[in-house]
C-alpha cells in the first residue's frame, strides 16, 4: 500500500509540469541594496570522488519528478492592488503575507503551487519568498550572496521530501526548510531567514488594505485557482523518503518551529489559535507566541525583546529535519 502510495504521489507531481513552458528571463534589475551575508560555514563537510563539497549525501537528495527548472520560478513579478486581487481570490483563501521596510506584499498560494519560488525586490531589498506544497512551508529569505542579489530556481530535487532551490550564481543546493546549502560550492552556509505568515485573505487584507498582491500576469500559463495536490494537505501519506519520522502527531498537523540557542522546539497551529498567546521556556531562554487578528505570528525573546524567526510546515517536515525537536504541549486541560 505504502508503495502505492508513493507511485501515485510521483506520478502526480510529474503530471503538474507536464507542458510547461519557460520563457526568456530578462535582465536583472541594475541597482540592489546591501543585505546580510548568509551565516555559518559547518564543520561537517564533505567532498566527492569529483570534488563536489557536501553536507547532505548526494543519494539522499532525490529526483521530485520535473526537471531543474521545470517548476519556473518567478523572477519579474508583478504586483496589483488588493481591489484587483478580490475580484479571483476568496475570503477564505490561503496566502503568504510578508511586511518589509514599509511595504505589504501577499502571494497567494493558487500561483505559488504551480512556482514554488518568486525572486523579489521588497522595498529594495532582495528578497527570495518559497512555498514547497509538499511540506506546507511557506519561507522567505534574504537572497544575497558575496554582496551580490542571486536569483533561486527549482533544482527538481528533493531532501527529506522538502524543494531543494539552487543559486543561480554558483549552483548550489539549498534546502528550503532552514535555508541551508547541502550540496556544492557554499556547501554549510545558511541564508538570513526573513518573517512571512500564512494567513487567510479576508483577515489580511482588512488590516493591511494597501498591499500589493502578486498578480496572475506571471508569464506562464497555469490553471491558477487549481490545486493539482488535491486531498494531500490532509491525508496521511508523504510522498518521498525522509530521514526521520514521529507518529506522536498527525503528520500534516501545521506546526510553529522555532530554535533557541541550537535547540528546537515545535508548536501546534490550533494551540496558538485557541489560546492566543504561548508564553514559554527553551532552555533558560523565555519566549512569548502571540497571534493577531490578521494571522501574523509573532515570537520574541521575552528578555531581550528580540524577534525569533518561526517557520510554518507540517509536522512530518519540521520532525525531519529536527528529530531531536522538542514538541509543546497544551496543559490547560
């Protein structure tokens, strides 16, 4: 059954790029304000028989069914007003919302399934906003490397079934889930994660009426407003091999992770819904969840006032990479 199982899924994920087409991509844009490096080079690399450096080993890192870029990222997008967006997206719809230097964007999830990936310029900061549908995680990050702004695409791999980005500056691989290079040149370095939520649009959009929506006009021709994953979102299958696995939790149970200090921690979405606020400790370190109207999730560092960047996936992802995470549990009864 379990083969089965992921026959299906697979067919399924090669039959969503069946007739795609990428057109030209233009030039990049001429001017780009500095941003962070990515962080951290790990001590735990390794290197191929061809001399290709690695932190992942290459047979763990599997094919999703499309080709390097056939899932075509985004690269020139545009933007339109959220009165233009209501006329196709539904009070009760799903989007990435992310608010930068001033400047409120939604991506709505009916097109970044069919992308994954969108390079942006967010109040002229380079910004790389992702969506793997098969983990549920919506991440944006900063996208500069060695000073440069680089463009992402879809490597049509997968680790932990998680999108594997490469840069288009030097071809490595990038996990998206923690934004960490595991395989190639920048093999160990990790990008400079950036706040989004997932949130539903009618809640967004009375809050932040003034943001700029993705628009459809992508330059690809895609049956946006459908969902080729169907019933996976619910359902108990995972399509690809992961490292590790935890039935304690359903496994596309939506969870918040965190880490604090090297360790991890996990949060279920209906707890923070349900209780509004989770004041809690990791490690010797106080933290405090809260939720707003709109959907924005928010986590500080109690003491030092300080933003924690969460990501939001399901649980079998977040376990994957984090086995040794800790998990949070509601005590009220």
């Amino acid at each position: 059954m379990l083969k089965k199982k992921f026959i299906s899924g697979l067919t399924m994920v090669i039959a969503i790029v069946i007739g795609m087409w990428i057109p030209l991509r233009g030039s990049p844009p001429s001017q780009l304000a500095p941003a962070r490096e990515p962080t951290g080079r790990s001590a735990n690399i390794q290197v191929t028989k061809e001399g290709v450096r690695y932190l992942v080993p290459p047979d763990k890192i599997v094919s999703g069914g499309p080709a390097k870029d056939g899932i075509p990222s985004i690269d020139h997008p545009k933007f339109i007003s959220v009165e233009e967006a209501d006329k196709w997206l539904a009070e009760d719809e799903s989007v990435l919302a992310i608010s930068c230097n001033g400047v409120d964007r939604v991506y709505p999830l009916q097109i970044l399934v069919w992308h994954e990936i969108v390079n942006d310029m967010i109040g002229g900061n380079p910004i790389v906003i992702t969506y793997c549908p098969l983990c549920g995680s919506g991440i944006a990050y900063e996208r500069t490397i060695a000073g440069e702004a680089v463009e992402f695409g879809t490597s049509g791999k997968l680790y932990n079934s998680n999108l594997v980005m490469y840069d288009r500056k030097t071809d490595t691989y990038w996990s998206q889930i923690g934004g960490l290079a595991i395989l190639g040149e920048l093999a160990g370095e990790r990008l400079v994660p950036v706040s989004i939520d997932t949130v539903v649009w009618g809640d967004w959009k009375v809050a932040h009426p003034e943001s700029e929506v993705l628009s459809r006009n992508t330059g690809y021709s895609r049956s946006y407003g459908r969902d080729p994953y169907g019933t996976y979102y619910e359902d108990d299958s995972i399509w690809f091999p992961v490292e590790a696995r935890d039935d304690r939790v359903h496994p596309k149970t939506v969870m918040f992770g965190i880490e604090v200090n090297g360790v991890y921690k996990a949060y279920r979405e209906s707890d923070l819904i349900a209780q509004g606020t989770i004041d809690d400790t990791i490690g010797a370190v106080a933290i405090s969840i809260k939720r707003d109207p709109a959907g924005i999730v928010s986590v500080t560092n109690i003491e030092s006032g300080e933003e924690i960047v969460k990501e939001r996936e399901f649980w079998f992802a977040w376990y994957a990479f984090h086995p040794e995470t800790l998990l949070y549990v509601d005590e009220r009864g």
